[in-house]
C-alpha cells in the first residue's frame, strides 16, 4: 500500500466527508417537499450527529494532538492538527446554518399555529401557571452548584444542559451551575390547548434563577452544553486488573464521563469573563467554543407530534405508514416449517420485524426446539425480542447469546440486558478484546424424531424494533444447508474465542470477508468491460479497497456505489475513477442496509452483510456477509437497488471535488422510499399476541428457587 495515497488526487478525508453527509442531513430540514414538522426532526437529527462526531472522531484526534502523535492521513496528507483545524470552522459554518433554518422553521410553525414561545411571551396567566410547575415538578429535582474553595466546578456531562450564571452576593461573586433534570419533558405546554403553545423546560429554569438564588443578583446567564470525548478503549492497560468483563464496561463508562471537552456551546456570547471562568474551568480554548441560537435540547421535535391534533399532524408530519407483513409467510401456520421450504426476505421498515419475533416466540414454546443462538449488538429499550429469549430458557432450552457490551453510547443498555438474560438462564457471552463482534445472526435448532433441522436469519441491521421502523435493512431467514452449517460453526467457534473458523458459505470477517471481496473484485477486474460491481453501504474508508475499486475502474468495470455517509473514495476522478459513480440518498428512513453484487448473469455473486467498506469492519470486527442463493430473492434485491439507483429526488450524486449535486432528470420525480413504501403488498394486519407470560412452567419455578438460594446464600456471606 502507497504511503502517498492522496498524491493520486482521487482520495479524500473522512472526518470532512461525514461533515458533508451532516450537512445532507440538514439540507433536508429546507427542503420544501419535507413537511414542516419532519423538518424540525432533521435540525435535531443534524444536531445529534455533530455532537457525537465531536464526541467520536474529533475527541480521538484531539487525543493524537496532545499526545504528539501526529499521525499522516494517507487519504488526504492532513495530520491530526490541520484534520482539526478544518473541522472545527466547517462546523461552526454548518451550527450557524442551522439556526438560520431554525429561526425560519419557528416562524413558519407559528403561522401552522404552533408557537415556540419565550416565557416574556407568554400571558401573566401562563406565566403563573408555568411558575407553580417549576415549584411544584422541576424544583424538587434541581440541583443548582456555587463554585468556590468548598464547591469544585461540576463535572459536566456529555449532552446535558446546564444554566450557568454568574452571581453577586454581598460579600462577593460566585459561578453557578444548574443542571436541567434529564427527568423532566423538553418542553411544556401553555395556554388552553385551542392552540399549540409550549415554553423549553430550559427557559423556564433559567427565567427563574431569582428564585432559585433568592439573595443573589444575577449578574450574567446562559444555558450551555459540552461533548466530551467518548474514546476510552475497554482493552486499554488500564482496565486489565478487572476481570469481569461487565465491570470492566462499567469502569469505561465511568471514565468517559470525565474525557477532555471537545465542544461547548453556549446559548449566547459570553462576556470575557465569563468566557474565561468556562475555558479556564473546562480546560478549553476559543476554538472549542460555539456559540448557538437554538433551544441545547432539540430532541423535543420527536414529541412535538403528540401534542398536534389530527388535522394538524396531516399537513405537518409524513402520511404514517404502517410496515408491513411478509406475503412470504402465512401467520396461522408454522413459521419455522415454512422457512424449511423456502427462503424469505424481509425488508425493513416497508416490511415489519414482526415474523422474525413471531418466529422466536413460535420456538419460545415449542417443544421441538433445543436451542436459539444470537448475537446482539443494540436493542430497543423494552425489547419483545429479549423476553421470549428469556421465555425460552425459562422453558428448558438452551439459549447462547453473544452480547457486545463495547456497542457505542449503547453500552450501559446492554449491559443491564446482559444481567437480565442471565438471570432468566441464558448463556451470556461477550466477545472479545480488541474486537467488536458486530454481526447480526440468530440460529434456531429443532430435533424431532432424532433429526436436526436449522433455520438462520442473517440481517444488515441490529435486532432492534424500533430502529426496524426507522432504518432500510435486509434481513433473510434460510434453511439453506451451508449457511446453516456455518453458522453452527460461528457459533461455536465464538464460544471458545475462536476467531480463525473455516466457513464455506458465509464470509466472516475478520477472516474471510475482506479477501474474498477483494477476490471478486479481481474477477471482475479480469473480465474488463465485462465487469460489474455494485455495493448499498454506508460508508468507504478501507484503503485496499480504495485502491481495488481504482484498478476495476482503470480496466473498464462498471462500479455503482451507493455509499450514505462517508466516502473517502471520489468518482469520476479522470483517469482514475471514470467509471465509478457514488450517490447518497437521505431522506425520510436511515439508509442502512449493505448489499454487495459482483458480476451479471450466471456468474453473479450477491450478499447482504452486516459490514461497510471500513477498515475496522473488515479487520477489527465480527462481521457477516450472507450469499443470496435462492433466483427469486436475487431477483427482488435487484429491484430494490434499481429503485435506489432510480431516485432522481432524495439522491445526490457525489462529484469529483467532493461536493453532492442534486440529480439532473428530465423524468418525473421519483422518490426511492416513497416507491419501495408503496410498492409493498404484505398486510397491514399485527399478528395476535399471547401474553409474553404464559403459565409458570416447572423448569421456570425451579430456576425461581434456585435464583433465590443465591441471593439468600450471598446475603449470609
């Protein structure tokens, strides 16, 4: 590999092109087609990327800076120093925009009679109302902090905001902070409820920090917020004297909270000595100060529709759409039977998650079935899928669950997962050091009359039911003899740590995934103009990659990429990569799904992968690309890539320079989403749930007794 790949000029840096694909994001926010009250969404979407870019990749190359490591970035010749220097004025550009479009979008909301009011706009009768809240629900909860010899200057947390004041006492001046109580909703509603008419939780504190300080002047206020750094690596030496691999997540999670400030954002210009007491205190320069009009908790845009009345949610919100069930599969029938006759694809969010949960549910209580194992990555915070795992083993199977608790800003959830599936019986495993076990695969085993038969789903996203309504992913549920037989391998091997496994069907990464990409890659490099290559992922960074696709482009292959987010390749790049074009489509669903074709004809090889084109997917993870054997799904993935390929409105192509263009068409609009939404013909129908909780069985009350032997055995001791 060249050290001077950026010299070739058809590379560029990754931490711009994410800022680019934020900027996508909230370039939706001002799109006129995008209802009013979706936009709003897409300022907060905006807003929360950032914040964990600053967290993610700016606090990992803040921490090379100080550490003198001034590592070269072989795909844009910046060192971390010049990487930070260009980030942090593009995202002060981006921050300024986006209160631009706030500011337009508030004015539009109260002309669709929605008011976002400041509490001096609010009548003296509200203004009462509002006063006897903060006293009766938010002031049992307020926390307000001095800062003097006997108070240190808080630890403040990653996302949380705070009122900060400077005060004045008789006998001098002191710094305030109060913490606004994550318990609280983001915004209250005011009025009669004729209109829509809410103040920010955050307002009202501050509005009343008179009172908050009865024998204090209020020198100067504002509302703040900081990012810290989220870079602490669990197999760092530090953690290596804890032995519980939980704990040892628990500590990291500790330790994070206290990481070096990479942003803090103040809700308006600090005076100067207010700015210094803040950078001083934090351990900050200028550069890190951002300055915003916009309400520090956004997230309100996501309960805002709750408060709209129906008329109101029909011109402002999206038309719901309601996923839909599998025609693949009949419901009054055996699921598990079925998918031992044939294939099935489910596509989310335009097909539900519901048959892969009815499908467990099925095996929860069927006596046929001796084992479920999955892996987990992140879950939804009251997760179906989680209670019939724990049914399952409450009924006498064995259920194997490979947890990662390394899972990014997800790992306190699963940890507290971990311990309840645990509790219930299950064989909870955790991975392993230096890798995240990021697959997504769940194997079911039924033995009937001595004969073992296996159903498998593999899917391109996390088994998560919320995120199922929310993100585009591919899921296939298989009976198919050599996927089937990998998988129990997979699983075994993942039990003993046993990374190296030989899998014939399945690419399993860190083992065989990249090569064999790389492999067919150089198939159709061979085949020249007769190549084709096509990948849906989300992101390109892998420098081996980079390079293969050059070469493929070179020989006259066909390369179609649709890459949402970063793409550290650029296309059409003379001489280079003419034969590359790379689109991203941002719109109402997060693209996630990841789809690999190589060829046409007989000669195609097709997989939906859990993996992007990234080093760390490829090399650093537990990854799986499952092959799609069976004529019909090949046929209906071909139509769904050609969908995306067609979108001629939410699609932006990436150009040359690394700039997104919005697509030249004469055709009529067409939206990707929209069409795969409306073209799917499962049923709108939700499939009859029993109680979670069926009768107590007898391995159930057993393993009740045995649970509270422990507890009675370890309070004696």
């Amino acid at each position: 590999m060249k050290k001077d790949l950026f010299k070739q000029g058809y590379t560029q840096n990754r931490e711009m092109s994410w800022l680019h694909f934020d900027d996508r994001c909230l370039n939706e926010a001002k799109d006129k087609t995008v209802p009013l009250a979706e936009r709003l969404k897409f300022v907060s979407i905006f807003t929360s990327n950032l914040t964990e870019f600053f967290m993610v990749r700016v606090g990992s190359l803040l921490d090379m800076t100080k550490a003198n490591y001034e590592h070269i970035d072989n795909k844009s010749g910046m060192t971390p120093s010049e990487q930070l220097a260009a980030i942090y004025p593009f995202a002060k550009r981006a921050c300024k925009k986006r209160d631009e479009i706030y500011a337009d979008l508030k004015k539009k909301m109260a002309k669709a009679g929605i008011r976002d009011l400041l509490i001096e706009e609010c009548t003296k009768a509200e203004q009462k109302d509002l006063r006897k809240y903060l006293k009766r629900q938010c002031a049992p909860l307020l926390a307000p902090q001095i800062v003097d010899i006997h108070h240190p200057f808080p630890n403040l947390q990653s996302g949380e905001t705070y009122i900060a004041a400077i005060l004045k006492y008789k006998t001098g001046s002191n710094f305030s902070v109060v913490p606004v109580p994550k318990a609280l909703p983001s915004i209250i509603p005011v009025g009669d409820g004729r209109e829509v008419r809410f103040v920010h939780t955050e307002d009202l504190i501050m509005s009343q920090l008179a009172n908050i300080y009865p024998d204090a002047q209020i020198i100067e206020a504002m509302k703040i917020t900081v990012a810290r750094s989220a870079y602490v690596d669990a197999d760092d030496e530090a953690f290596e004297e804890i032995k519980d691999y939980r704990k040892k997540m628990l500590r990291v999670l500790k330790e994070r909270r206290k990481q070096n400030v990479t942003m803090l954002v103040c809700s308006k210009k600090p005076s100067q000595r207010f700015e210094k007491i803040l950078l001083s205190n934090l351990k900050i320069t200028k550069r890190e100060l951002f300055v915003c009009n916009v309400p520090m908790d956004l997230k309100y845009a996501f309960s805002l529709p709750g408060m709209l009345d129906e008329e109101r949610k029909e011109k402002l919100l999206y038309t719901p759409y309601v996923p839909k069930l599998s025609p693949a599969l009949d419901y009054h029938k055996n699921l598990f039977e079925q998918i031992q006759e044939k294939d099935v694809l489910l596509s989310y969010p335009y097909e539900s998650m519901e048959p892969f949960l009815q499908l467990l549910k099925e095996a929860a209580s069927d006596p046929d079935v001796v084992s479920i194992k999955i892996t987990f990555y992140r879950l939804a915070s009251h997760a179906r899928l989680v209670e019939y795992l724990c049914l399952a083993a409450e009924n006498g199977k064995e259920v194997d669950v490979l947890i990662e608790l390394k899972a990014r800003f997800d790992e306190q959830n699963n940890i507290d997962y971990s311990e309840r599936l645990e509790d219930a019986g299950c064989n909870v495993i955790y991975g392993f050091e230096k890798y995240k076990v990021h697959s997504k695969i769940c194997l079911i085993t039924k033995v009937k009359d001595e004969v073992n038969s296996h159903v498998v789903l593999v899917s391109t996203g996390n088994f998560n039911e919320n995120t199922a309504k929310q993100y585009t992913d591919l899921s296939i549920l298989t009976s198919d003899p050599g996927i089937t037989e990998d998988a129990i391998s997979f699983f075994q091997n993942m039990a003993i740590g046993k990374l190296d496994g030989t899998y014939h069907s399945l690419l399993v990464a860190p083992v065989s995934l990249k090569t064999t990409v790389m492999d067919l890659m150089d198939r159709e490099i061979a085949k020249g103009k007769d190549g084709y290559i096509f990948a849906k992922i989300n992101a390109i960074t892998d420098e081996e990659i980079i390079v293969k696709l050059k070469e493929a482009s070179c020989a006259g292959v066909n390369v179609e990429m649709i890459v949402r987010g970063i793409s550290c390749i650029l296309p059409s790049v003379e001489g280079k990569t003419d034969r590359i074009r790379i689109r991203s489509v941002v719109g109402r669903y997060l693209e996630h799904s990841r789809i690999y074709i190589f060829g046409k004809g007989e000669e195609e090889k097709m997989y939906i992968a859990s993996a992007d084109f990234m080093t760390r997917n490829m090399e650093r993870r537990v990854e799986i690309a499952c092959p799609i054997n069976d004529p019909e799904i090949r046929r209906m993935i071909h139509a769904y890539a050609d969908t995306y390929l067609a979108d001629n409105t939410k699609a932006r192509l990436l150009h040359s320079n690394g700039r997104y263009h919005k697509i030249k068409s004469d055709d009529d609009p067409f939206c990707a989403q929209d069409a795969l939404m409306d073209s799917a013909v499962g049923s709108n129908q939700t499939i009859a749930r029993s109680p979670q909780r069926p009768a107590t069985s007898a391995f159930k009350t057993k393993f009740k007794k045995e649970k509270k032997k422990k507890k009675k055995e370890k309070k004696e001791k």
